[in-house]
C-alpha cells in the first residue's frame, strides 16, 4: 500500500482506507456523506493522523455485486453510437458498471461491479495484475514473433513492458499482460507484421472465463471473490 504521511487530501485517504477510488471520494464528499471530527468535509480537505473520518450513509448500503460476463463481439463496452449496443443494455442487472474496456471487435472477459474501489486498483499503472488473452492471427506468426514480443514492442513513442507468451499452433498464441494501454495486443502484432483475425480475454488476475459461453455472465463469489478482493488489498 502507498505510505499515508500526513497532513493528507481527504480524498486520498479515503482511497487508500478502502473505502472508494479518490474520484469517488470528491462523490461522496459532494454528497456530504464525509465527516471530519464531526464535521462536513468539503472538497480540498486535509486530515491529520489523529483526525476522526467517516463516511456517513443514509439507510442501509447496498451489498456489493461482482459479476464475471463473457463479452460478444459487436458489443461495445459504454458509450454506444447510433446503431450499437453497449453493456449496460446487453445485461440485465441493474447499478453495475464494467471495469476497463474491451474494444468492440474483442470478446471475453469483463468483471462488472458496483464497487467503485476496485478500478484504480485494478487498473491502474502501479499495480501490475495479470491479464490473459487468446489470440489468432491471419497468417502464420513469424518465428521470431514469441522473442520480439516478450522483450517488448515500440508502439509509436512508447515501449509496451516484458509480457509472456505461448504459442499454440502457427497462428493461434496466448499472452498474459501486466499493462493496458489501448488496443495493446492489436498494436504490438502489427508492429511485429502480424495483423489480429480475433481476441478473446480470457483470465483477469484469478478470475477465469472457463465454460462461461459468449454473453453469458455468473456471480463473482465464496473463495474465487475472496482471493481476488485480496490480492486487491480489500480483503
């Protein structure tokens, strides 16, 4: 965990105690549901050590909801266009949100919450968790495809880090990633003259896709959801 030295921005406590990202934070402090010595938090605060905070709901807090969906292709993941479908309407379970993307061409795995701490962990730059995909090619991969790749491939000005890879037969590979940048594996198979024919997601950290069929979805729950909020620091 990241080291709380103090005085610190409310918001950043609130995301390293586990109780939302810091963009959810500066939510709940516009909700007015934080308090700082009993007192209302406005954005911009800061704590010390011996402060008391709390986060104050009225009524009773939904449980939380973690769903593994197997994503079709053709589904996008928000922000559908005229004409497109996105995940919010493709599944029907109400105040879920899904965490990171999958662009529309790709299908797998995507974990759908409403628990909004888990997506900086999850996703953000610091933390190094393991993503894996299937991937088929068009033509035959080139013997030196497994080499270059794993060492890293220039993308335009930046350099994607040290992944690994297993060859499956000429044009079918798995790779498991630690980074996302956009449309990461699309762009490395064409630097390394390789063009994508189709790309499944089908491992995020500890949660599998498995026998779950393309547009399906099940509970995230017991000791699958226990690891995975561990490694996650929220458990």
């Amino acid at each position: 965990m990241e080291k709380q030295t103090y005085p610190m921005r409310i918001n950043k406590y609130l995301a390293l105690n586990k109780h939302s990202t810091r963009r959810g934070a500066d939510e709940l402090i516009s909700q007015k549901k934080v308090f700082i010595n009993n007192k209302l938090a406005v954005l911009g605060d800061k704590v010390k050590e011996t402060d008391k905070v709390e986060v104050r709901f009225r009524g009773k807090q939904k449980p939380y909801i973690y769903i593994a969906y197997n994503k079709p292709k053709g589904i996008v993941t928000h922000s559908a266009q005229e004409g497109e479908q996105e995940i919010k309407t493709a599944v029907a379970i109400k105040d879920v949100f899904p965490i990171g993307r999958l662009d529309k061409e790709s299908g797998g795995l995507i974990i759908l919450t409403n628990d909004g701490r888990i997506t900086e962990r999850l996703l953000g730059p610091n933390h190094l968790h393991e993503k894996e995909y299937l991937v088929k090619t068009k033509e035959k991969l080139r013997s030196s495809f497994k080499e270059k790749a794993e060492a890293g491939v220039k993308i335009e000005k930046e350099k994607t880090g040290k992944c690994k890879i297993e060859i499956i037969n000429d044009r079918l590979f798995k790779i498991i990633l630690t980074e996302g940048k956009k449309h990461q594996i699309r762009r490395m198979c064409v630097a390394l003259f390789q063009e994508v024919a189709d790309l499944k997601r089908v491992r995020i950290m500890n949660i599998k896709l498995d026998k779950l069929k393309s547009g399906e979805y099940r509970k995230i729950e017991g000791e699958e959801l226990q690891t995975f909020l561990k490694n996650l620091d929220l458990a």
